[in-house]
C-alpha cells in the first residue's frame, strides 16, 4: 500500500512539473525584442525608454483559493531609475518629519539605497487624503513598500485605484538583520498574483533593456517557483506565453493532451465522491425518518395517565351574619271611587283594584291636579301615624 502511495505522489510531481525548451525561449525573447526596438523611435528623448516583458500564464482549471506567490529572479527585472515608495508606521513621540529622518538613517546604516521617498503614516493619513493627491502619489512611484506593521491599515487610506493597477504595497520587516538583502529580493523579484475569477495570471519577468539570456533565465525561475507554490492537484500550466504591453503574445510552453485524461479521471473521482456523500446523507434522513416515526408510534401506543389535582385543606370562611332589611313601606293605595263615578280620562285604576259593576265615571269629569294629588297623600300619612300612635 505503501509503494502504491508513492508511485502515486512521484506521478502527480511529474505531471506538476513544466520543462522549457531553452531554445524556444531564447528566440521568443529575441523576437521580443527585436519588435521593441522596431517600434521604439530611434530618437529618443527619455534615457529610460524601457517597457516591460511579462509571463502570461493559462491554468488547466481555476484555483478555488486566491494567492499570492512572490518569486525570487536571479537577474533584477526593474531599471535602477524606477522610483520606490516606502510607507512607515509612526513612531511615539515623534512628529512626521522626526520619524521620515530616523528611517532614512535606518536605512542608510543598513546599506538601502534603492529606496527614493519615504512617507509616515500620519502623513499619509492627512496630505493625501484627497482624491486627486491619491492619483498623483500612484503615478509619481513604480513601486511601493510599507512597513509590515502598518500593511493592514493601508487599503482604506490608499483607494482601489492602487489595486486596479496592481501597484499593491508589498511587506517589509524593517526590523530584520538582513534588511537590505530582503529590500533587494522585493524590488528585483516579482509576485504572481492567482485569483479565484479565473485561469489567467501574469507576473513581470524582465525589461527591454536586458539581455536575452538574462529574460531567459527569469523566464525559467519565474515558471519552476509558480508551478512549485500554486496550490492545486494534478496538471497545472496549459499554457505559458511571453508578451510585452503592447506585443501579441507569443507562446513557449503547451501542455500534452494527455493531460486531458488525468483530468478526467479528477473529475469522475470527485463526482463519484459528491455521489457516495449524497448516498450518505439520504441513507442518514431515512434511517432519522424511521426513528421519529417509531418514536411517535410509542407515543400514541402508550396512554399518558392524566394527573387529578389533591384538594389541599383550606381554612373555612368565616359566615357572614346576615344583615337585616328594613321592612318595606307599604304603598300608599288610592281612595275608593265612590259607587257610581267613573274614573277620570287620563287616569289609570290601581293594580288589583276592579270599577264596581254598572258604576261608570260622569262625563264632563276633569282628572286631578297635582296639588290634590298631594293634598290627598299627606292626609293618607297624617291618618296612618295617628293609627300607629294608638
């Protein structure tokens, strides 16, 4: 099991590895060249009048990561006439002006000379917080440095415009024994950036000004590191081109058909791997399905007896005594209609009281008026107290 292991690794690091054609190389950069120098007017003004050569690369499949990859060259690939930008962290007690004069001496001391301004961070914060300043910092540098302990506080202040252009300021350990020779590998080397949007990715390798054996030389070191820190399985160049800004691109690396059916195979593999966890989960839900389902069987099989409350002994109320009601006043009843006379319009007869039979009231008779009516209930009263009395 153990050889089957190794024979597998050694066969997917052969398949990872990129061999060059040194020829095919040397006559592409060539053939760059030549096309630069056509372009180019004879009568240039600018000593500087260099353009940059870039590797395009073409992965098999789109990385499912974004990375960054720095790649040591072993010729520098930018002209001593670029300009570096290097951000500072602010130091206590110290004005901006105070901390831009120690990391010049900082870097005097240590032997950095390929470094021409140097920005704290608080300057940064203030003189250059507006739009157009943001613009013309970006194109005053080719390159730009911070300080690692400030790297993470830079993209808000600094715009998008500096990542549009992939001018992102690369970390430094300003605090490293070895600064100068770190300072020199970030400014001659280059940085591979590898994102998740798609399979194409460039690094710059060299400029017009070089020799076609250096660019050569770049052009092998930039693919041997790429290949080597790119986080992915299986095959991963298909294609690897040479161009300039303005050039067409020319190929120098394609990969084998081959390829194709280890792709293949990486692809029934990890479909057969999504099937087996489908498989999986669906046997997990059922056999989860079945358990509920015996549960809630149980549940109803079972008959939950029903609690009854105790009564608990409670003091007794104490009886109220029951009040007395005052005796009802009886109603005052009307005088008896005389035998004969019928009641007047208007007028009700008491309830339970009957007109005598064949007695009827006189017509042209009035109904009394309130005055009697009262004149007759105090007589009733005067007569019932006096009653009372005996």
């Amino acid at each position: 099991m153990r050889n089957l292991g190794t024979r597998e690794a050694n066969s997917m690091a052969e398949k990872k590895e990129v061999t060059l054609d040194r020829a095919q190389v040397k006559k592409a950069v060539q053939a760059l060249q030549a096309f630069l120098k056509s372009k180019s007017s004879g009568e240039s003004l600018f000593l500087d009048d260099t353009q940059p050569i870039s590797l395009l690369f073409t992965l098999w499949r789109i990385p499912k990561q974004a990375q960054t990859i720095r790649i040591p060259l072993p010729h520098g690939q930018r002209p001593d006439t670029d300009e570096v930008c290097l951000f500072t962290k602010d130091e206590p007690r110290m004005t901006p002006e105070q901390t831009q004069r120690f990391y010049k001496k900082l870097l005097e001391e240590r032997g950095v000379k390929n470094i021409s301004e140097i920005i704290p961070f608080k300057t940064l914060k203030t003189e250059y917080k507006p739009y157009e300043a943001k613009r013309r910092l970006l194109g005053n540098f080719d390159m730009f440095l911070s300080d690692d302990r400030i790297r993470r506080l830079l993209p808000s202040h600094l715009g998008k415009h500096f990542y549009e252009r992939k001018k992102t300021p690369l970390s430094v350990n300003l605090q490293s024994k070895h600064l100068a020779r770190d300072v020199q590998r970030i400014i001659q080397g280059t940085s591979l950036t590898v994102t998740n949007r798609g399979c194409c990715c460039m690094a710059r390798v060299g400029h017009s000004g070089m020799t076609a054996e250096e660019v050569a030389e770049n052009v092998e070191a930039a693919v041997r590191t790429a290949v080597a820190k790119l986080r992915m399985d299986g095959p991963v160049m298909k294609l690897i081109h040479l161009k300039s800004l303005t050039s067409v691109a020319l190929p120098i690396y394609t990969a084998d058909l081959s390829n194709l059916s280890v792709l293949e195979k990486s692809k029934e593999a990890s479909s057969k791997k999504k099937v087996k966890k489908n498989k999986t989960e669906g046997e997990k839900q059922k056999e989860t399905t079945k358990v509920e389902q015996k549960k809630k069987k149980n549940e109803e099989e079972e008959e939950i007896p029903q609690l009854v409350p105790i009564e608990t002994p409670s003091k007794k109320p104490k009886l109220e005594e029951p009040t007395r009601k005052k005796p009802l006043q009886n109603p005052s009843k009307p005088a008896p209609a005389k035998k004969g006379t019928k009641a007047p319009k208007g007028t009700k007869a008491p309830k339970g009281t009957k007109a005598p039979k064949g007695t009827k009231a006189p017509k042209g008779t009035k109904a009394p008026s309130k005055a009697t009516r009262k004149a007759g209930k105090m007589a009733l009263k005067g007569r019932r107290k006096v009653l009372k009395r005996k």
